[in-house]
C-alpha cells in the first residue's frame, strides 16, 4: 500500500506528528453525558434528556473542515437508565465520513440509605459506519515533477482499495461514582469508560487492521461556594494505544433569583493543543452553551490560534415526582 497525500491537509499531517492525539472529540466533553460515559444513561433529575451538539474545527486551514454533530435521548426508568446516541462525524477532500447509532443502558446503586453516595455501571452497543471517496484524494503515484512539480489525478494512484465503505459493531462500558447529596458543600464524581471493546477490525484493503481500545478517566469536584454561586474542577484523561489527550478545566455557574436562571462559564486547557473558552446558561429545563479553541499546538502560527466553534443544548422533560430520582452533580 503506496502512502496517501491529502493535499489541502498537509499542514494537519504535520500537525498529528507532534500532537498526543487527533481523533475527533469534543471540548464540552461532558455536555453530552452518552458520549462520555454510558454509565450517565438516565442519570438526570428529569423524567427524560435530549441534548444536541455540534463542533466545526479547522476552518482556517483547511479546505473542508472537520464537523462533529450528535443528538442523544435518555431517560431514567427507576435503577435503570435507557437512551440512545446518533453520531456523525465529517472530514476531507475525500468525504471521510464516520456515522454511528449506538443505544445505551444502565443500572445505579446507592451506597448508604440516604441515597446521596451512588455507583451507576453503564454498557453501550451499536454499529459504526464509515466511508470515504477514494477518487477525490491525491496520491504519490500521481505527482509528477514538470513545471515545479503538482499532481495529476488523470495518473494511476497505484492504490488497490477493496472497498469505500463497511460497517462495524461498536460494543463500550462505562461505572460512575457520584456524590449527590444537595445540601453538601462538596460533590465529588469519578467515572471511567471504555470504547471499542471488541477490538474491530476496520479496514479499506485487504488488511487485519484492529482498532485499539480507547479508555476515558474523568473526575471532578462541585465546590457550593454559596447557595447561589460554585465552581466545578475537573479533569479528562483519554488514552488510546499510543495516543493521549488531557483535558484540565473550570466551570463556575451564578444563579440570578430575579429572572431565575443559571449564567454558566469555564475554560478548559487541552494539553498542547487548544485553550477553550465556554459561556452558557440554564433557565427552567433548558440549557445552552457555545465555545470557543483558541489553537495553542505547534498549528498556531498558521492557524492565528483559530481552532474551533461549538454549540450544546439539553432539554430535560419535566421533573419526576419519584423520591428515587438519581441526582448527579452538574458536570
């Protein structure tokens, strides 16, 4: 297999030499409880949860910027949690293109009789589709040196590819601890998630291509500064084979009596990568947030430290009138 040149992305093939990880993932990590962690299906102080994001990233040096978009619904059914996630992500000249569908259930356990100290174990399984348009790349094979040098696309690419598009199972588990006692000064939360569990072979040769197991640690701490003020520490650490990717952040929300809703902020620092910002605010059942990466990776000079725009909203259903309700600190 010849190696593939993406012209309009060679900037981000340099890039990914000297960066941990350049997976798609998200800055509001934990906006979209599903995609963190399924052992956060159904734990939500509402009788359901819809929540929608949408990330745009690279636009000012590529071509065609990279999208992330997903919508997840769940809902909790007494111990039990239900939901589902839908996730597309999109990339390249070449229309890389990444859809999953995956549904989610979990089971949470209180520790003590007031119910304040819980455990949540979670599993999730669907499929993962992905595809790409060999025609549209550029290749070795296809550079030719007159007139300085270019490609041309009406040369043989010399690439065999056995197929443009499969379609894999995707198999992830997570367990959750959280304290949700409300009165509490402090409310400290751990979870650990883990993703390709079978170890799915993915491939658009002939080739025994397997995807490494990817874990996710994520903890923090709500600190109840005052009855209307806190802030929230936490930290995400990912880590893939070789690849890692660490995320350390402050979120701090202010409640307003009068007009009855939360003003919400933080700023997360993505190792080596990117400085976000974030703004949001919940008001009744509804919350919105939108961020910004300022690019801090060895990108930035090209880049002028643009990196990405992102949008989240959650609608929680009305609350449930059950005293079992699983109370999880605001992540």
């Amino acid at each position: 297999m010849k190696k593939i040149l993406l012209i309009p992305y060679c900037i981000l093939l340099l890039l990914s030499s000297t960066l941990k990880a350049q997976d798609f993932h998200l800055s509001m990590y934990d906006a979209g409880p599903l995609f963190l962690n399924p052992a956060l299906t159904g734990v939500v102080d509402a009788n359901f949860r819809v929540h929608a994001q949408y990330r745009n990233q690279w636009r000012s040096v590529a071509f065609k910027p990279y999208n992330t978009a997903l919508i997840s619904i769940d809902a909790p059914k007494g111990k039990w949690g239900f939901g589902g996630q839908i996730t597309n992500m999109r990339a390249g000249v070449g229309n890389y293109n990444v859809l999953q569908g995956l549904f989610s259930v979990s089971y949470a356990v209180p520790l003590d009789k007031n119910k304040f100290n819980n455990i949540s174990f979670g599993i999730q399984a669907g499929a993962t589709q992905k595809r790409m348009e060999a025609g549209l790349y550029t290749y070795d094979n296809q550079y030719v040196t007159n007139n300085g040098g270019y490609f041309d696309q009406s040369q043989a690419s010399g690439e065999s590819f056995n197929r443009q598009s499969f379609v894999t199972e995707q198999v992830n588990a997570g367990f959750m601890y959280f304290n949700s006692k409300q009165q509490s000064r402090v409310n400290p939360f751990f979870g650990y998630s883990v993703f390709n569990l079978t170890n799915q072979t993915e491939t658009y040769y002939q080739s025994n291509n397997k995807l490494p197991i990817r874990h996710y640690v994520h903890a923090g701490l709500r600190i109840n500064v005052t009855e209307l003020f806190y802030v929230l520490p936490k930290v995400l650490i990912m880590l893939q084979k070789n690849a890692t990717e660490q995320l350390y952040s402050v979120d701090a929300g202010y409640f307003f009596k009068e007009q009855e809703f939360y003003l919400l902020a933080g700023v997360n620092y993505r190792n080596k990568d990117a400085a976000v910002i974030y703004v949001g605010a919940r008001k009744n059942n509804y919350i919105a947030k939108i961020a910004y990466d300022a690019n801090t990776s060895s990108l930035k000079d090209v880049s002028k430290y643009r990196g990405a725009f992102e949008i989240s909203f959650t609608y929680m259903g009305k609350k449930s009138k059950s005293k079992d309700i699983r109370h999880c600190p605001r992540l």
